[in-house]
C-alpha cells in the first residue's frame, strides 16, 4: 500500500475511535453525571442511550449526503458534529444542555458509521479490503477500551467532563488531517467524473480494479428492491445487521460492571477491572480478525464465531441457573470467549460485507438503511436489556441471546455467500 492509501486508511479508522469511545463512555461518566443532575432511573436510561438515537437519525441520512456531497465531506462533516457535541457536552451546566450534546455527537458518530466503511472499502485493493475495512472494527474496540480507562483514570476525581470532552481529540485531528486526503474514486465515478476518478485511482494503487466499475447514476431509494440480486443482498446486509446487534454483545460491551456485580464479584474495582479484561480481548482477538478476514473468509469465520457465540453464552447461563461458587469466574472466561467470538465473526463481517456487496449506483443508500438498522437494534436492546434481566432473570436472557446466536448461525449457513478476494464489481454477479 501506499503513502495516500495508508493515510487514508489511519484518518479513516479514526472514525471508528470516535464511535467506541463516545459509545462506551457514558458508562463510566452517568454514574457521576447522575449523581451531580440528581436523575431519576428514567432519565439514566434517557441519558445513556440519547447517543443510539443521534446515530439512528444520522444513520438515515448518511447515505443521502454521502452520494450528494461525497464521501470525503461527508466524514469532514461527522467530525465537525463530534467535535460540537463533545464540547456542548463537556460545558453543559444541566441535564437538558448534556443530551443535546449526546444527540449532536450521536448525529455525528451515526453518519461516521456509515461513511467510514464505504470510504474504506471503496480505497481498498479486493485482496486488502477485508483486513481494511476491520482495521476500522479494530478502531472501534480501541475506542471502547481507551474509554473505559478514561473512566477508570477519572472517575476519582469526579471528572465527567474530561471523559466526555477528550471524545472530541480524534474528531479534531480527523477533520484537520482529512481535508488532505483524496476523495473516494469510486463515488467520482458514479458522478461521472472519469479522469479525475482515474486519477485518484492511480494513486491509491486501484485503477486497475476500477476500470472494471460501471459508471451507474445514483438512484433513488426505490432502486433497492427492484432487482432481485439488489433485494437479495439487502436482504442478507440487513438480516447481518440486525444479528449483530441481537445477540447481545452491547449487553456486555455497556452492562459488564453490572453483570459481574451481579453474579457476586465483592468488590466495584473488581468488576470495572473484569470489564477491562472484556475490553481487552475485544482488541486482541479483532487483531486477529484483521489477519484472518482475507484468509479464512468472512463465511467460515461468520460461522465459527455465531456458533461459537451460543455455545459460551449456554456456558454462561448455565453456571448462572446452577449458581455454582465458581459462577463468577466462569461467566468472566465465558464472556470473554463470547466477546473474542464475536470479535472475529459478526463484530467486523458485518461491517465489511454491509461495504461490498451492494452496486455502486444502490451502496451509500444500502448502506444508510443496513447501518440504521444496526443502531435502532442497538437503541432498543440498552433501553431495554435492564428491564429484561429484571422479568425473566439473567439466566433466561442469555439463553434468548445464545438462541438468536444459534439462529444467526443457521442463517449465514444458508444465505451468505463468500467475498473474500473477489472485485466489488465481481461481488454483486454472486447475487445475480
Ligand atoms: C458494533 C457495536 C459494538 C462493537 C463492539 C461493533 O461492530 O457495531 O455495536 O459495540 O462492535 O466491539
């Protein structure tokens, strides 16, 4: 790779940085915010997942500005709403002041969601696109463990607004760096800008993959369920990310401290400490995803990882219904085995086949609809995965999650098809 498709592959995952840490670090930061604005339960459960909400919206949006503006002001633009919300945020004097600053980040970290692994996969080489567009996945989970630091490094000083403001550091690097780097050939394309997209293309290394991408106009949101490869691959995009979501993997990225408090660890250090541990095998075993996405293939580790996934969470609730002494220490190897599990499957293959398996003419919009299916799922399993726990009992909900696990499983078994090497242009003839 290049010097310009290696700078754009590093400001890029920045993007993922900004969805991890501004996702994850609420966590930490209610527990003081709540104290300080003196919220009711309700409002806790407002305040936390207002960002879900922001990012659904924007989700929506995404693709229409992406195609519009382009790829490259379009992330401009995410960057600048972090940076706003993190600082409206950081200053609030009351709880109304904060969440706007949640939503505004929200909007932004949901139209990063979208863009960043288009951009990425639409600079990439077919044989790098896997381990690239993971890169962006790998960001995600750095982010999530740098704030969950944050939390650890802050909280004794009560400092909530330092953990929501350095949410903005990766934004502001972001849009300074980015203003220099190219814009995506392959949207070029598709506004019929040939030589300057050749051009782009030279650089970046791709010309050769992107002389075999048909010039298509855009389209509108009803050219997604005109063909039947078109409805096919939405079909799976959607169905992809909504598993992703619904088998429970924020439950644990968001509610570890109380699941382990749960299941009787003494002491609150011990739980924040046991969540670092998640956090961590999180980035390691995404690290290996990286290496193995354009080797294995996204199908076999699709279905590694789902099955894999309900097996550890039957594990989990089994330790639970049995209420061994050794609960604790099971369900913590139990979930770190689910979250490295998830870390090579459904965490990354979703983002990187959401980026390339739909047509160029059809790709921001797929996108766009996919990705806000993934938030909306996202949205309504924190508002609700508390409430849950509390009626049917932290055993039965596991046992919801490995079912879904098992389906999940099932569903890529019989749907989807194996991308690993082939040209976008390639990919779409396997749904035709
Ligand atoms: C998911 C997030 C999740 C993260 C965990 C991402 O792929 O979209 O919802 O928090 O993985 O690593």
């Amino acid at each position: 790779m290049g010097f310009y498709a290696l700078s754009a592959v590093f400001i890029a995952a920045l993007g993922g940085f900004l969805f991890g840490y501004n996702t994850a670090v609420i966590a930490g930061a209610l527990l003081l915010i709540r104290q300080q604005f003196q919220l009711d339960i309700a409002m806790q459960g407002w305040t936390a997942s207002i960002i879900l909400l922001g990012a659904l919206v924007a989700a929506l949006l995404s693709g229409v500005i992406a195609d519009r503006f382009g790829r490259k002001k379009s992330i401009l633009l995410a960057a600048f709403l972090i940076v706003i919300g993190c600082f409206t945020g950081a200053t609030a004097v009351d709880n109304t002041a904060f969440i706007w600053g949640r939503f505004v980040t929200g909007l932004g970290v949901g139209m990063i969601s979208v863009v960043t692994p288009m951009y990425l996969s639409e600079i990439s080489r077919a044989k790098h696109r896997g381990a690239i567009v993971t890169i962006y996945q790998l960001a995600i989970t750095i982010g999530i463990l740098v704030a969950y630091g944050a939390n650890y490094a802050l909280a004794k000083q009560e400092d909530w607004r330092s953990m929501i403001a350095w949410g903005s550091a990766p934004a502001l690097i972001q849009l300074i760096f980015f203003l220099f780097l190219l814009e995506s050939p392959r949207w070029m394309v598709s506004r019929g800008k040939e030589s300057k997209a050749h051009e782009i293309a030279l650089k970046l290394g791709i010309h050769e993959e992107l002389e075999e991408q048909p010039t298509e106009k855009r389209s509108r949101w009803s050219a997604l369920f005109k063909s039947r490869g078109i409805r096919l691959a939405i079909f799976i995009g959607l169905f992809l990310s909504c598993f992703q979501q619904i088998t429970g993997i924020n439950a644990v990225i968001y509610f570890a401290p109380q699941i382990f408090e749960f299941v009787g660890f003494s002491s609150r250090d011990v739980a924040i400490l046991a969540t670092v541990g998640i956090g961590s095998v999180n980035v390691l075993a995404t690290i290996a995803a990286v290496w193995l996405l354009d080797r294995a293939g996204r199908r076999k580790l699709l279905l590694i990882g789902t099955f894999g996934m309900a097996v550890a969470l039957c594990c989990i609730a089994i330790a639970f219904f049995v209420r061994s002494p050794e609960v604790g220490a099971i369900s913590l190897v139990g979930m770190m085995a689910y979250v490295a599990l998830f870390a090579i499957g459904l965490g990354p293959v979703t983002w990187v086949m959401i980026s390339e398996i739909f047509p160029l003419g059809v790709r921001a919009k797929a996108i766009s609809l996919c990705t806000l299916v993934n938030w909306a799922f996202n949205y309504i399993l924190t508002l609700t995965f508390l409430d849950v726990v509390a009626w049917l009992g932290i055993e039965t909900t596991f046992i919801i999650f490995a079912i879904l696990s098992a389906i999940a499983f099932l569903f890529v078994l019989r749907f989807v098809p194996e991308t690993k090497g082939r040209k976008l242009s390639e990919i779409q003839k396997l749904f035709s």
